[in-house]
C-alpha cells in the first residue's frame, strides 16, 4: 500500500476536483458547499511556485463561500486519493497532519476512502467517511461524520483547513492514534448490580465508563482480545489516570470477561431519562453509607463529566465551609450572622445575587439563601489552608487517592490567598469538582462520616479505598444537617426537593464562568441513605436546572 502511494505522487497530472451531480463543480461565490463525492486524482502536483509578479498583498478579513469549498476540496480529495503530503500542506500544521494521515493508512488499515461533504456552515464543512478496515484477511466496512474548518493563515492570507486530530476521526483528541490489531485489553461484560448486561444500547451515557471498566479490569476478568479499530490514547501525564483507550470497530470478537458493578438498572435509566432532558447536564445518585455508586449520567457522551469534570461548584461548597465555620465557632445555625450587599476582601468585592441583604438575620437564613458574604465575610478570620485541611480531612477530598473502578477526579481544594481564599469559601477561585464529589460531600453529611464512592467493590481487586482523617462532631453534624434539611424545606431548594421530606437536606449553586452568559447551576442533596448531586453547565440557578434532576433521581429511588 505504502508504495502504490509515493508511486501516485511521483505522477505529474493535477487532482480531480470534487464532482457535483456527475459534473466538475466550479465554486461559485457565495454558493453553498453542496454534497459531492471525491472520485481520485493524486493530487501530487498542487499548484506552482509563486514568482514575484504572482505575489499580491496579503489577504485578510472574513473568508469567502469559495475560499473555504476550494480550501476543503483540496484537502479532501487529497486525503481520499492517498496523497498524504499534499493532504498535509492544505492545513495550518502539516508536520502533525501528516503524521496522522499517514498513520490512517499504516496502522489503521483504512482503505478505499469515500469522503463526500454535507452543507457548508461558514467555515465549517462537515463530511461523511467511509472506506474499509483490513487486518489480516478479515475485512469490515467503516462509516461516520467528521467536519473540518477553514482558517486563514496570518502570514500570507492563503486558506487552509484548521488542524485538529478530530478532523480524521471526531473521537480523536490531540497526542492520540487510530490502530487496528489485536487489542491488547480484552473485550469485557459490564453487568448491574442484580446481573444485568450494561450497553450503551440500553444506557447510552454510560460509554466512557464502559470503557474505563475494560481499561482497568480487561486483562483480569478471563476474557480474550479480538481484533478491533480502537482510538490509543496519549499516554498520562506524571501522576495522573490514562483516558481509557477506545474501540471504533470490531473486526473479530474476543472473548469478554465479566465485571459486576454497584449500578442499579432502574435508577440508571432513570437517571438517563433525566439528563436528557437539559443540555449539558451530569448526575451521580450513591448510598452514603457504603459508598456505592447506584446510577451517573451525562446529556452530553463524549466525556464523563460526572466523575472526570472540574468545575467550580459554586455555592455548593458552602456545605464544606458552613462545617468549618461551625467548627471553628464562628457561626452557629440559630445565631445571628451578618449578610450585607456587599463585603471587600483581598481587594474584591463579593457581592450577593442581586445586592440582596439580610437585616439582623440568622446563619441558617444566610445559608437557606445562598448569602455570598455570609461566609466571605469569614475569610479574615481564617487562615490560608483552613478550607482545604476542612475538605481533605472531613470530606475526603482532593488528596488524589479516590479508587472507584473507574478513572475519576476526586476534587481540588488549592490552598490560596487573599480574595482567592475568599472565593473558595463560595466555591469559586480554584476550588474545582464534579457531580460525584459533591454527592459525596452531601452523603458525608447524610452518613455522619465520609465513605469513598465506588463502581466496583474493593473486594473484585483488593484494591483500598480512600478515607477521611476524622469525622465532624457531633453538635457540627447536627447543625450542617438542620442548615441542609431547612434549604430543602424553605430556601433555595424548596422547590425541587418539595415532597421528599422531612429526612432530607439540599444546597444549591450557581458558579460564575468566564466567557459563558449563564452560571453553571448546581444542586447536592440527600434522602435517606441516598445521595445525589447534579450540574448543568450554562443552564443558571442551580435550583431550577440541576435541581429537578437530582430531585427526580431521589424520587425515583423510593
């Protein structure tokens, strides 16, 4: 194959350009970039060499309709007809194109490429691929979208394709490879905790977490590798999880192993059936006493943001601080405690939603509420490390050691300064979690003491799980539930927690993010021996948008 390639590109004739409806299509200006078929030409001798009559000044502003389809057609048909250096030079990196491309060919064993282009969108042109994987005399045929974008480059104004590894394959990501042959981790067979095979068929946000279960688990639970097309991940940087491989195409089954997980197939669905409903959503529902992971669902299935995210979590976090301040006597449920509009730290001034205020108010008012300088106000009295000892010790938080069966990211509570010590109080600043350490946070308030979540019970691999130094006392514990149990009945979470009481407790949030025009809203609750907690990513207050999910997904679970 490798030969028959430099062979085409030692051919002098020109590409054949992309044909429309059987025709050579001529680009017209302003016209949109319609369905074609690449049909083949080497594409090896693009162009001449500029001599100082051609050169012209350098073109900048907006591309138009025919810069960006002749852009895309000259990479396209380049790409479908082998002639990986000139596929390469049509882009703004050309070193990495080519690496890949060349790779499509050689390690994926891609062969008979048809690419054929959907409608342009500015400078975006989405196309469709399909050709053929081989591998050792078993064939299988490959299809699915991709699209690229056109740019144009600042030094000469010429339009090229935007270099992203997801222009090759969508499930690419930068340091990433396509390889065909015979995986080196066997296939494996997730089941529910009653038994039940887990498929993305039936759940389909659970693909990452399926795949980190084969990533971990594969060369363990007795199974045998098939041949696949898989996605190779980068290796992981010093001290951090791998991002599990992931398969593209089975060519030839292996034989899978089983692994049993803690998920309940009723609350999973349900669980799904919610994040549906609100774009950009994640939710995870536990058990605070053991730590079992009974349900985690994204809207969106690229990335598992309900274990791997790292958000501000916005005043969520508050459930953290509100124990460090009672614990260090500077707050008290039933006391008074101050909530003006506004309160000056570090330089900052914090202020609350809509400059509201609470006149000769309570702390479990400040909390029910949300009040930002409730807990801001705090900060000078509280040293730089006080809020992350508070997390690690108490709440099991950001010490890296979390082992749930899967790759997940168990917090970061940095220790800062100044007006950045103040915004972690409201969980701003570099305070960062996921929907599954903010359930956690809220199971360790159900349970009275921190129990590592899991997917997979420690006893499968012996693996340890982590824990917490020491436990709240017992007057904190029981003034974090009253603030927790009063939100869910008459604050912020009234609403979305109505008819689940009186044994329940909630916190919403709202985390401001540079960029977006809406908060990312949050929402962390119990019930029982249940726990749950849910982010929706640019949808607002957390009361009305993370809140229904989480409060649904109790419901749900009886």
């Amino acid at each position: 194959m490798g030969n028959r390639r430099r062979v085409a590109e030692r051919k002098s004739r020109k590409p054949k350009p992309a044909v429309l409806g059987g025709m050579i299509a001529v680009v017209v200006a302003g016209g949109a970039f319609g369905a074609y078929s690449l049909y083949g030409g080497d594409a090896a001798a693009e162009g001449r060499t500029s001599t100082a009559a051609d050169q012209k000044a350098v073109k900048t502003g907006p591309l138009s309709a025919t810069e960006v389809t002749t852009a895309a057609t000259k990479f396209l048909t380049a790409w479908q007809s082998g002639a990986v250096t000139t596929a390469a030079a049509a882009t703004d990196d050309s070193a990495a194109a080519k690496t890949l491309l060349t790779g499509y060919t050689k390690d994926a064993h891609i062969t008979g490429v048809t690419l054929t282009s959907g409608t342009r969108s500015g400078a975006v042109v989405p196309f469709s691929v399909k050709g053929t994987v081989t591998y050792k005399g078993t064939s299988k045929p490959l299809s699915y979208e991709s699209k690229l974008t056109v740019v144009r480059r600042a030094k000469d104004g010429v339009p090229l394709v935007s270099w992203k590894p997801s222009v090759v394959h969508p499930d690419l990501q930068d340091g990433d490879k396509l390889v065909t042959g015979e995986s080196g981790t066997p296939p494996i067979k997730a089941l529910d905790k009653h038994g039940g095979e887990l498929t993305t068929a039936k759940y389909p946000s659970l693909g990452t977490v399926l795949d980190g279960l084969r990533e971990k688990y594969g060369k363990t639970a007795g199974g045998k590798a098939g041949v696949e097309l898989q996605v190779i991940r980068k290796a992981a940087a010093k001290g951090e999880e791998k991002t599990p491989d992931k398969s593209l195409l089975t060519l030839s089954k292996g034989t899978p192993g089983t692994v049993k997980t803690t998920l309940s197939p009723t609350l999973q669905a349900a669980a799904e059936k919610e994040v549906a409903k609100k774009a950009k959503s994640s939710v995870v529902l536990m058990v605070p006493s053991t730590g079992e992971i009974l349900a985690v669902a994204n809207q969106s299935h690229g990335f598992n943001t309900a274990f791997q995210g790292s958000l501000a979590p916005g005043s969520t976090m508050k459930v953290i601080t509100a124990s460090l301040l009672i614990d260090q006597d500077l707050a008290s449920a039933d006391k008074q405690h101050v909530c003006p509009k506004t309160f000056t730290y570090g330089h900052w001034k914090f202020h609350n939603d809509d400059d509201f205020e609470i006149k000769n108010g309570t702390f479990k008012a400040s909390f029910a509420r949300s009040c930002n300088t409730a807990f801001i106000s705090q900060a000078p009295e509280l040293e730089n490390d006080s809020l992350t000892k508070q997390a690690q010790q108490v709440f099991g938080l950001g010490m890296n050691n979390w082992a749930i069966g899967v790759p997940s990211f168990d917090g970061a509570v940095p220790v800062q300064s100044a007006a950045q010590m103040a915004a972690s109080l409201i969980g701003q600043g570099g305070v960062r979690m996921n929907p599954l350490n903010m359930a956690s946070v809220a199971s360790t308030v159900a349970a009275g003491a921190f129990h590592q979540p899991y997917l997979v019970a420690p006893s499968v691999d012996d693996r340890k799980l982590a824990t917490a130094s020491r436990t709240l006392s017992a007057d904190t514990l029981s003034q974090l539930r009253e603030l927790m149990q009063y939100t869910a009945a008459y604050g912020t979470a009234a609403e979305a927690m109505s008819g689940l009481g009186p044994d329940y407790g909630a916190k919403t949030g709202s985390a401001e993010v540079d960029g977006q025009d809406k908060p990312n809203g949050w929402f962390t609750a119990y019930k029982g021996d249940l726990a749950a907690a849910g982010v929706v990513q640019q949808g607002g207050h957390g009361g009305d948008t993370a809140g229904p999910i989480v409060a649904a997904l109790l419901k749900a679970a009886g």
